[in-house]
C-alpha cells in the first residue's frame, strides 16, 4: 500500500547557499547536521523514507522506519537528516556502510550502527498541506508534533533540532558544535516558504566545501596508484566542465582508490561529456576558452596530462578555497565520497559564495 498524503513522494528537498559570516535579520538558526538529507512520508503503516537525490531510503535503514512509526505523528510529512552517533560524535564514515547492496549486512549494520532522524521541517500533517507557510509558522507545528501529548516523544531515535532566534547562540553554536561532528549553522528566514530544489536558506560552514562530479583520475607517476581525481561542475546548460581537481593522496589512500574507482570505468569511453577534449586540442580552442581536462600542462610541457575516463556517476565531496572564473584556483581537497548525492546536483549554484573579507576591504578602498 502507497502512502496517500497532502503532500505526496517524491519531494527534492530545499536546499541552502553558502555564506561567509552568520547573516543578521528576521531568522531562525539551526545547527547544520552532518549526515544524510531525508524526507519521511508517513500514512499510518506505511513509511516511505525519500532521499536527497528522490530515491527511497528503505532498503537502507529499517531502523529510520521503525523509529518513524514510533516518534513521528500518524500523518505528516518531515524534512530532517540521517545521522549516526557515535563515542566521539557523529560518525559519518558508519553511515556512509549503511548504503551495502546485501539486506543482510544492511539488518547486521542497523542493529551495531544504529541511525536516528533529526527533524527540521514539517511539510504536512494529517491533511494539511504546509509549504505555503512561512518557516516560523512550520517550525511551531513541527515543535508541537513532535513533543505534544500525542506524539511519539518516548522514541529514542527521532530528534527535533535546537533552533534560536539570538545570532550570538548561533554564534555559539557554530563553534561548540564542530567537535561533536556538525558542520556549521543554517539559517531560514521566519516567512519562507517551503521551496523545493532551491537554494534559499543560507548556511555557514567551517570550511568551505561543494560536492563534485568525479568523471576521471590521472595514475599517480609509475602507475601504481591515483595521481589525481578529475573534477566537474554543471553549469545552467547542462554541460558538465572540467573545473579542477583533487591530489595529495597519502600512499595508502592512492591504491585504495584504485578499486574505488574500478567500476566507474567500465563503459565510460561511450558518451563521455570530456571524451571529444582531443579534438579541442587539434582547433586549438584553448585559446578560445575551452578548458581541455586531458590537455597538456601550460606550467610543465613535458608532464603527462592525459587522463583515464571515468562514468559521470560518482560524487565528491571537497574542500577548496575560491573560483576564479569557472575554475578552482587550487587544488581541492578530499573530503568523502557521497553516495547518497545525485550527479546532476553539482552545480555551479553551490558554489555563490561571499567576496573573501580581504578582497572586498581592499576594493571598498578603490
């Protein structure tokens, strides 16, 4: 049976843009969960557990569903996160196992790693329809869903998140938090509208970081092991460009990517988005703007730049300091691989950051 509600799967999550500094205004902060983005659908018995990039969440975490009919209300529509606690805080490397293939190792992984659901956003209950609302109004109902007298307050695996409306608790926040796993702070303005798949809220993080499409990897010299991961970003045309990469890879870490990386290259010859760079090279359209992924190094003539394809299936999750244009002006970071993002997500749109404070004290001058 379906789930049959005023507002029904799949729904894609409202999503935040990065700022510099806690914005000041007419908002509700919240700590920034790091984990995975759900939205649970629950008609009763039936629970459908939808994940960021709109796919059911079910098969991997029976736990959420259970906890779902235990601590949420018997109609309603949640937005929230997945997380796992652990003994030092939130254990993202734990969750990122529940995403296993075998229903068996996935059963074993939710009673040894069990998961709980952070609740954020209230979208509908029983037969209300609440995007419409403004957040204040959202997060008033959710507070009274979740802790009324009939709701489900005993369930040790659903939360309901902390939310100030004083920016210096935010502030405060933002740093006593990060060792216990969090990633930084989010802020929605108190009339803001459920908005699906758009970047309205605003976030600040500890570092700045964006997911990216992996689409090739360079051999680290001798071939032994990754040199490199070959990043992209798509741009509002659908195009996915080649915007930096990701290096610096302990020993280890180089040959483990190896096989990481090994079923992404099956087939990725065929279609693929960089596949015509060559024929770039041969127009020498370089000088025109193209950025060639597999192109030869302006720096260093004589390094190999070529490049070993991958399947644009695989999302990263980097550090990186600045764009400058449409490029990362250094090389990124590695942060994690995350499984749970879908490709077509990683825009140019996450990467609207604030002018460094330093540049624009410099050109405020001019």
């Amino acid at each position: 049976m379906a789930v049959d509600l005023p507002v029904m799967p799949p729904v894609a999550p409202m999503l935040a843009k990065l700022t510099r500094d806690l914005p000041v205004g007419p908002f509700l902060y919240e700590p920034k969960w790091d984990g995975f983005r759900c939205i649970v659908f629950r008609d009763g018995d039936e629970v459908e557990l939808g994940s960021r990039n709109e796919r059911p969440f079910n098969r991997y975490f029976p736990d959420i569903v259970d906890a779902a009919l235990k601590g949420l209300p018997e109609r309603c529509v949640v937005d929230g996160e997945i997380v796992i606690a652990g003994a030092d805080g939130l254990d993202f490397d734990a969750l990122q196992q529940r995403i296993h293939p075998a229903e068996s190792r996935v059963r074993m992984l939710a009673d040894k790693t069990p998961a709980s659901f952070v609740a954020f956003d209230l979208l509908a209950l029983g037969s209300d329809d609440l995007r419409a609302e403004g957040f204040a109004a959202r997060r008033e109902a959710l507070v009274g869903a979740l802790t009324g007298p009939a709701s489900g307050a005993g369930s040790p695996s659903v939360h309901l998140t902390p939310a100030t409306s004083d920016v210096a608790v935010a502030a405060d926040w933002f740093t006593r938090f990060e060792g216990a796993g969090l990633d930084g702070v989010v802020a929605k303005g108190l009339d803001l509208a459920y908005r699906e798949d758009q970047r309205v809220m605003l976030k600040v993080k500890h570092e700045r970081t964006a997911e990216f499409v992996v689409a090739g990897f360079r051999w680290y010299k001798g071939g032994e092991g990754v040199g490199s991961l070959m990043l992209g970003l798509y741009d509002g045309e659908g195009h996915l460009n080649h915007v930096g990469v990701i290096g610096a890879f302990p020993a280890a870490q180089r040959k483990e990517l190896v096989a990481e990386l090994a079923p992404y290259r099956d087939g990725a010859t065929e279609n693929h988005p960089w596949g015509e760079w060559a024929e770039w090279a041969a127009a020498g359209s370089e000088a025109s703007g193209q950025r060639l992924p597999g192109g030869q190094s302006r720096w260093n003539a004589t390094k190999d730049m070529t490049f070993e394809p991958l399947r644009p299936e695989l999302v990263v999750e980097a550090a990186y300091e600045h764009l400058q244009g449409s490029r990362l002006r250094h090389t990124a970071r590695f942060r994690r691989f995350r499984p749970d993002r879908d490709p077509r997500s990683c825009t140019y749109e996450q990467m609207e950051v604030a002018v460094p404070m330093e540049l624009s004290s410099i050109f405020s001058l001019s």
